[in-house]
C-alpha cells in the first residue's frame, strides 16, 4: 500500500473527518508544493479560510457514507499560484479508529488550458473572417485573447517605411490588471526582429510576454504580442499565439483581397461612367458639325463656301482625334490591368524620335502660339520600345502644349553611359503642390474644373510604360510658373 502511494503519480491525502493530514504522497508534494514533514498532523493546508466550513461539510458527507461527485476546486500553491483540480473523496474505514477521508486530487489546469486554447483558435475561426475590413479584423484579433490568454494584446504592421507601428491593442482594466502594460510590452526593437526574421521571442517572466510574426500571407508584415503578470507564458502559448497569427493573416488576406475587388469594380464604374461621357461629347460636337455642312451643301451649288469648309473638317479631324486618343488610352487601361502591357525593345536613337514628334506637333504649336525648342546630343542611342516611348513623348508634349497657355516649350535629352534623361519644361498653369503626390494616379486631375478636356489617364499610362522599362518619372513644378517632368530610362543596351 505504501508503494502505491509512494509511486502514484495521483496526488493523494488521506484526512481525518476534522481536515488533519494522515497521509500526503511525493505527487501531492510536487502538486502543491508543501513537503509531508509540513503537513502530517496538521489542518490540511490548502483549504482557503473563507472554504474551510464547506470542505468539512464535505468531509462530513463523505464519512456518513454518501458516494459524492468529483469536486473542482480552485485552489492556491505553496508559492501563491493558481491550481485548477478536481478533488475525489471517499471513505476508508480504520481498525485503531474513526473513518478516515482518502482523497484523490487531479491536475486540470493543463486541461483547463488545452480546453481554452481550443475555445480561443475555434473563435478564432468564427470571428476573425466574418469581417471583411481589415481594420474590423485587427480589431477582433486584438480582443480575443484578453482577459484569458494576456492581459493585454497589440497587433503590429509594418509602416510603408518599413517601422513596425502599434495599430491596435485591447488590454484589461488597469485597476484590473496588476501588469503596467506599457512597461512589460516588448520593444519595438524586438518586434521589429520578429517580423524581419519571421520567429517567435518568448520572455517568460513573469510579467511574462511573447511576440509571434503575423503570417507572411498578410501584406503588409506585422506581429503580435501578449503580455500577463499571472504566470509565466511557455513553447505552448507561443504555439499558440502562432496558430491565432495564422488565421488572423488568412482572414486579413482575405479582407483586402476582398477590398481590392471592390475597389476594382468601383474603378471599373468609374471608368465606364467617365469613358461614356468623354466618348459621348466628341460624338455630339461631330454630328452637329456634319449636320451644319449638310445644312449648308443643301443651300446651293456654291455653298458651303471652301473656307468654311475646311473650318469644319478640321474641327471635325480635331474630334476624331481626341476619340481615338481617348480609346486607346481605354485600350491601355485594360491591358495594363491585364497585366497585358508588352514591351518589344529594339535599337533605335532617341533623339530622332523626339525631333519626329515634334514635327508632328507643329500644326497644333502653330496654332497655340507657343514654342518648342529641342535640346538634343548628336545621338542618344538605346534599345526601347519605339512605339511607347512615342506615346510617352506624345503625353508629356500634349500636356505641356495644353496647360501651357501659348508659353514656350522645352524638350530635353541628356544622360550617362547607363541611362538617358527627358526633361519636357513648360512655363503654363503649374501645378499645386497638393496635387502633386497624386498625379501619376488613375483618374487624377489637377486642372481646375472642366476648363481642359481629358480624363486624366495619360501621366498614369506614361508612368506605367516607364517603370514597365525600368524607368521613372517625376515632376517638378510651380503653380502660375511651369512644369517639368523628367524621366529616367536605363538604355537597355544588350
Ligand atoms: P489629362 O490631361 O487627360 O487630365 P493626364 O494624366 O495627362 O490627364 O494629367 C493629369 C493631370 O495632371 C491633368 O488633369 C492636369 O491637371 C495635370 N497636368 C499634367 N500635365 C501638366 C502640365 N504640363 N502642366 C500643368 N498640369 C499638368
């Protein structure tokens, strides 16, 4: 018998009907963390004052042979900790005397803690992709854990500068928590490393923290992190936490994929209600221009006179024009959104093909009055695609001609050995520094009002035809003095 008890790996006491420790096995020991010398012969030490009247009810109930349940108990250790059991009576009789209490104590706090990881990843998994706005998920993410797991959550994502930065955090009460939260967090520096490096930090205190990546499928980056002062968090929190991070990334995946289509298809009824307006007037004005000839070749042999004439075709070749710009921009779009924009490089000299653009350009500058000047070397060799740096010169020129207001043009190339530099100058309207971020955006327009026809695609179609070679653009100017966009091009030579 006494090398049952010895060897049980059960924690096991046996209790007179008053409480008094007879018996208290090595597993009761390591349980609560009071040696058998301590005990024997004393009220049995981990009945609470304010529980000891139930317990000895308890006790009572036990010796007068009624056959009671388990009873779960929240208890203390030695050391002050918190211990879940659950607590097994019964009666043993004994020859020299009274009846006696044999207890069985079982550990539950490791089932107790598996049974609320559980609970914790299967709300997870509710919670987390009902919502479909990444804010709302974060959100949720940082509440789920507290109070059971942390007394204070923080979800951290990576700034387009590449710091981690504290989007949201959930915490208890501070007359709650015995934990200054900001004081036991881990640093920045050591999130930082846990989202470079993609492991887990554990602290294990306590106050006690740990800090697990945010999986890589969510863009951007990010970390997550609980702290407690109730007891030391260990490699299964960590697994854990890691296993929330998981879900949390998928549910954030999915949230912006979720946002992105949205956007999409409210970019596509933007582009629809803008293309059927922009295509609509061209359309207008070229019906009335015809029907007025009409009107005029009906009134004689001699009429319509040739000046007016030519008037009227050239308005109407200024329109077709603009129509034709305006779908094949349309056109671009949707190959770019394809991801369908193809380049074919081939040798050729830049400098030939500004000065052809400008030709082309002449009626149009004679026209407005404004000047272009060419600043070119004798040659400015590369291999490129002819047809889009055509478009691209194309663009800048229109628009330094349309905001230009009549003031003088300039074009100029210069470069090195491994890139070529195009700087198009005007001195028109400018643009305000406000504008500026945005401008080589979708749809953006600086100009005011409807004062200059355009959808604002073309700076957007340039820059994705110069960044597709290796390239970039940007602007400079002054709102009333001018602008200048430059644009670098590697020569991609070979
Ligand atoms: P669009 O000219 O069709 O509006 P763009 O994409 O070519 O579209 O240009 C976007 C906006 O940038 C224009 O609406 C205009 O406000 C501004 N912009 C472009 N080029 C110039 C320029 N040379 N001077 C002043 N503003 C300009």
């Amino acid at each position: 018998m006494e090398a049952i008890l010895q060897a049980s790996p059960v924690a096991i006491h046996l209790l007179e009907r008053d409480g008094t420790v007879r018996v208290w096995n090595p597993a009761a020991e390591r349980l609560f963390g009071w040696a058998r010398d301590e005990v024997l012969g004393h009220r049995v030490p981990w009945v609470a004052e304010s529980q000891w009247d139930a317990f000895r009810r308890h006790l009572e109930q036990v010796v007068q042979g009624e056959v009671l349940p388990g009873l779960e108990l929240e208890l203390q250790r030695r050391d002050g900790t918190p211990l879940h059991v659950e607590l097994w009576t019964s009666c043993v009789a004994v020859p020299t005397g009274p009846a006696q209490c044999l207890g069985m104590l079982v550990d539950l706090t490791e089932r107790r803690r598996s049974d609320a990881f559980r609970r914790l990843l299967f709300e997870a998994g509710e919670v987390l992709p009902a919502s479909l706005e990444p804010d709302a998920t974060l959100e949720h993410l940082a509440r789920l854990a507290v109070p059971a797991h942390a007394e204070s959550c923080r979800v951290y994502l990576e700034d387009t500068d590449g710091r981690a930065r504290c989007v949201v955090s959930s915490g208890l009460d501070a007359r709650a928590s015995r934990l200054d939260a900001q004081a036991h967090a881990p640093s920045d520096a050591v999130v930082a490393d846990v989202i470079t490096s993609g492991e887990a930090v554990l602290h294990a205190g306590p106050p006690s923290w740990l800090c697990v990546p945010l999986g890589r499928r969510g863009q951007p980056p990010g970390a997550l992190t609980f702290t407690t002062s109730e007891r030391a968090y260990d490699a299964r929190d960590v697994a854990l936490a890691n296993a929330l991070a998981r879900r949390a990334a998928l549910a954030l995946d999915n949230a912006r994929r979720y946002q992105e289509a949205l956007r999409t298809i409210r970019t596509r009824e933007e582009l629809l209600a803008i293309a059927s307006h922009e295509l609509r007037s061209p359309v207008s004005a070229l019906h009335l221009q015809v029907q007025n000839l009409r009107a005029l070749l009906d009134r004689g042999p001699d009429a319509p006179p040739r000046e007016r004439l030519q008037r009227g075709l050239d308005l109407m070749g200024r329109l077709t024009k603009r129509q034709a710009h305006l779908i094949d921009a349309l056109l671009d779009l949707s190959r770019i959104h394809a991801g369908r924009l193809e380049l074919n490089p081939e040798p050729m000299d830049l400098g030939a093909l500004v000065r052809e653009v400008a030709e082309r350009f002449e009626p149009e500058l004679a026209g407005s009055g404004s000047l272009l000047t060419l600043t070119l070397p004798s040659e400015t060799p590369g291999r490129w695609d002819r047809l889009r740096l055509d478009q691209v010169l194309t663009n800048l020129v229109s628009n330094a001609l349309k905001y230009g207001r009549g003031n003088p043009i300039q074009v100029e190339l210069s470069g090195t050995d491994a890139q070529v530099r195009l700087d198009v100058r005007d001195g028109g309207i400018g643009i305000a520094p406000e504008h500026l971020p945005q401008l080589f955006h979708r749809f953006e327009r600086a100009a005011p009002g409807r004062a200059f026809e355009g959808v604002g695609l073309g700076l957007w179609i340039v820059r994705q035809v110069v960044e597709a070679m290796g390239g970039s653009i940007s602007v400079h100017s002054e709102p009333g003095v001018g602008s200048t966009f430059s644009v670098l091009l590697p020569r991609q030579r070979g």
